[in-house]
C-alpha cells in the first residue's frame, strides 16, 4: 500500500472513535484485502455504509456485525448537567443545611437554567431544595413547582379591635372548628359543599385524566392540607398608616391561612413528574428536576393544569376567609394573598423566563405577601423590593431547622404546651412535628432578607388549627 491509511481516514468516511475504527485498522494489516490506498478505502466505506452485505465475508463478516450492532444499539439520550454551577445568592447561608446547598448547585447546572437564588428558610426537599428559586429559559419544572401547587397564604384584615378577640375568644374558637376541615382525604359533602366559579373552568376538560379529578376538587374546596397548613385567628399590628391597602396604625383581628390545592394539584404534580422524567432523561443527581419543554403539548397542558390548580388553592382560601368572615360579622378593611409554590413567567435582564419559586415568596417591587413565623412565632406582612439578585422572591417562612421524625423524638410534649402558654396561644389540633422548636427563628431569616422586602404588619397567631395528626399535605 502506499500510503498507509491511518484513524483520520477512516474519520473522515464516515467512522467513529470506539471499536469498529480499531478493527477496520487491523484490517488493513491482513492479507486478501486490496494494498492500494484508495481502494482499501472505498471498500472500507461500503462495509460502513452497507455492513449487511458484507456479513458473509469471512474477512469482513465481524467488521460488518460490529457496525450493525453499534447501529441497533440503544442510545443514551441523558442530558448532560454543565460542569460548573452557575452562579447564584444565598440568603442566610449560616441557617442553610448543606443538603439544600447540594441541591440547588445541580439545579443550576441545568442547561435551561438562567439564574437562581436560596432564600434563608430554604432547606433539603425534592428536586429543587425547599427555599429554591429557579429562572428557566423555555422550559417548566413540576418538581420545581412542588407536589403541592399553588401552596399559599391568604390574610384578612377586619375593622375588629383586638380586645374583641380576647373577650370572645371562645366564639372565635367555635367558629374556625365549625368552619374548617384539614388532613388528608378531608372533604365536604351534600348539602356542606361550597361552590366556586373555580370548577366551571374549561381546563377541567383538558384531558380525561383531569376531567376525573373536578369531583374530589369540588368535596375539597375549602378544605386545608396536613402538615404546616393552617387556619388562625389573630392580630396584626400597623406601626404607621398604610396608604397602598388604605389602613391606619393600630391593632386589627385578622385571619391567616396556609395550605394549598390538596388532592388535585397532588395528582397532577405527581403525574406531570413522571411524565417529565420520561422525556427528559437526567442524571442520577437531577433526575427529580426533569423538565418539560414550554412549546411541546406536555409542556403546555401542564402549564394549563398548574395555573388550574393554583387557582382552585386560591379558591379554597376564599372560600374559608368568606365563611369565617360572615360568621363573626365585621368589616373587610384588606385581603392579601400570595404562592409560594408555582411557576410564573416574568422577565429578568431582558428576557422571558419561568421563574419556580419552591417555597418562596415573589417579592417584586411593590408587590405584598406575607411570611409567616410558626403557630407561635410572629408572621409579616410584607412589600417586595424587586431584589433581582433574588430574582425578585422571599422566603416563604421561618423554614425547618428539625425534620418530623427529629421533631417527634427530640421534643417533649410538656414543652410544646409550655411555649403554647407563654406566648398565649390556643392550639386546636397538630402534633409534635409541627412546634415551633422544629422551626428556625423567623426573627433571623427575616433579617437575612432586609434587601429584598419592607416589613408592613406584624401579626401574632392567637387560635391556631391544624391537622390533628400532623400528616403531610395531600
């Protein structure tokens, strides 16, 4: 041969590094194939283009094989994570545990991510850590989101003195037991289901699977989730007159609701997860942060179903604030509400992008939600300051420092009365994975974030409901 053919030769007609290259340069080596160059080239390129006519070639038959084999082989379509994180800030790092940390450094190694942030509650959950906030170009993240869409909080303000609230607290009381249901599967039925405009809406028949769902949503509306949800009498106090919600300085009954959109955003985060994971192949590390393309139909249909299911949480929360409100009579001076669970699309440098704030609140300029504390510890209501390093978002609590198991082991029982007593307040329901040792101090996290908020209104819960078990939210 003339001239010897060598791996970029073979390159170049149409091989790839990995064994079939190697074989075909040992072939060249063995006698009865053709010693000039150009020929041995041509020959080489059929067995790649056309192996299977090769396969009963004494010579070429394992070349041949090899090549159909490569061929038919299964194709590893994992996404491949960036090397690097992109950069991002952490809000109270001190308070943070390392696993949240971990979590948030392969969310922004995503190739869709465009920026991020870790509020000072934030710590481990699924997918994206609890306290995660996560800028997506052109594509929604269900685990993102969380299992409970739209999770929020909802506050009512009443033109009733805190005195009111003290000297009839046994009327309030009978009130938030006869008014609200929590746990998981808890429902109304017959003649004691609420209706909602809610579940008129067209994205009910999107699809069978969620048309299926409306009748478990309408026994559920006005319902409340396990865990850290709640309903609660209190008081908030102005320091100074609000012009924005039109409300002077001083003390206020109001009522405070966590919880989210129960069992049908629970099945539809559930579902829309795997589906995602099913075409969005990740690694080991991020496989829980599989996203869905915004221009595919999945990705469009869960984008129907998120908004469907944030809106039915706010509908829950209306429709309990609406009772409470017409049971112990006053006036409605202010309502505001917020998630802290969901995917929005907003502009950041410029550019469109979906922001999933995963227990974060949004904290625009301007914009007011509210950051509770635990069933003892003060809550705020708050005005964001368009932070974009924070892409614009809060935390959405005081956050674990405890998980539940270390909760129900660790604390006494006699203390959690005890912190009940001392800071007067009357607990119907949860257990002991819900006190307030198991939280960090909202008076820390809520100096952790000075940047990104203006306190308002302090409020301090004085009847508290919760599940009765302490069970995890729908």
């Amino acid at each position: 041969m003339e001239k010897q053919i060598n791996g970029r030769d073979l390159i170049a007609i149409g091989y790839t590094e990995g064994r079939t290259l190697g074989m075909a340069l040992e072939l060249l080596n063995q006698p009865g194939l053709p010693q000039e160059h150009d020929a041995a080239l041509a020959l080489l390129k059929q067995v790649k283009e056309q192996p299977e006519q090769f396969l009963d070639d004494e010579k070429l038959e394992p070349l041949a094989t090899a090549i159909i084999e490569d061929a038919n082989a299964p194709v590893d379509t994992t996404i491949a994570l960036s090397e690097e994180p992109k950069d991002y800030a952490i809000y109270g790092a001190a308070h943070i545990d390392e696993g949240a940390r971990k979590q948030m450094s392969v969310a922004m190694r995503l190739p869709v991510t465009t920026a991020g942030a870790l509020m000072p509650d934030a710590h481990q959950g699924y997918g994206l850590p609890i306290g995660g906030v996560l800028a997506a170009n052109n594509a929604i993240i269900p685990y993102g989101v969380g299992v409970d869409i739209g999770c929020r909080m909802a506050l009512t303000i009443l033109d009733i003195p805190e005195t009111h609230l003290l000297q009839h607290e046994d009327v309030f009381k009978k009130e938030l037991i006869e008014h609200t249901k929590f746990g998981a599967g808890a429902g109304f039925h017959g003649r004691y289901r609420a209706d909602h405009a809610v579940l008129s809406r067209d994205e009910f028949n999107l699809t069978q699977f969620i048309k299926q769902l409306k009748d478990k949503a309408w026994s559920q509306l006005g319902s409340s989730g396990g865990g850290n949800h709640f309903v609660e009498w209190g008081v908030i106090e102005f320091s100074e007159r609000d012009e924005a919600l039109n409300i002077n300085k001083g003390k206020y009954v109001a009522l405070l609701t966590h919880s989210g959109s129960r069992g049908l955003g629970a099945t539809i985060a559930g579902y829309y997860t795997r589906l995602a994971k099913q075409l969005c192949r990740l690694p080991k590390e991020a496989a829980n942060l599989a996203w869905l393309d915004m221009q595919s139909a999945a990705g469009q249909e869960y984008w129907l179903a998120m908004n469907l299911a944030g809106d039915y949480a706010a509908a829950c929360h209306e429709t309990i604030h609406n009772k409470l409100a017409q049971a112990i009579g006053g006036t409605i001076l202010a309502r505001v509400e917020n998630h802290h669970n969901f995917a929005w699309k907003e502009t950041w440098q410029g550019q469109e992008v979906i922001v999933h704030r995963k227990g974060a609140t949004p904290a625009g300029k301007g914009v007011m939600g509210i950051i509770p504390g635990s069933m003892t510890a003060p809550g705020f209501l708050v005005r964001g300051k368009g932070n974009e390093d924070a892409v614009n978002s809060a935390s959405h609590g005081a956050g674990r420092q405890m998980s539940r198991t270390k909760a129900i082991q660790n604390i006494a029982k006699e203390d959690f009365l005890a912190i009940l007593a001392a800071n007067n307040v009357t607990l119907i329901g949860a257990g002991l994975d819900e006190a307030p040792m198991a939280y960090k101090d909202i008076n820390q996290v809520m100096a952790a974030q000075r940047d990104l908020v203006d306190v308002v209104a302090r409020f301090s819960p004085r009847i508290v409901r919760m599940a009765d078990d302490g069970t995890s939210e729908d």
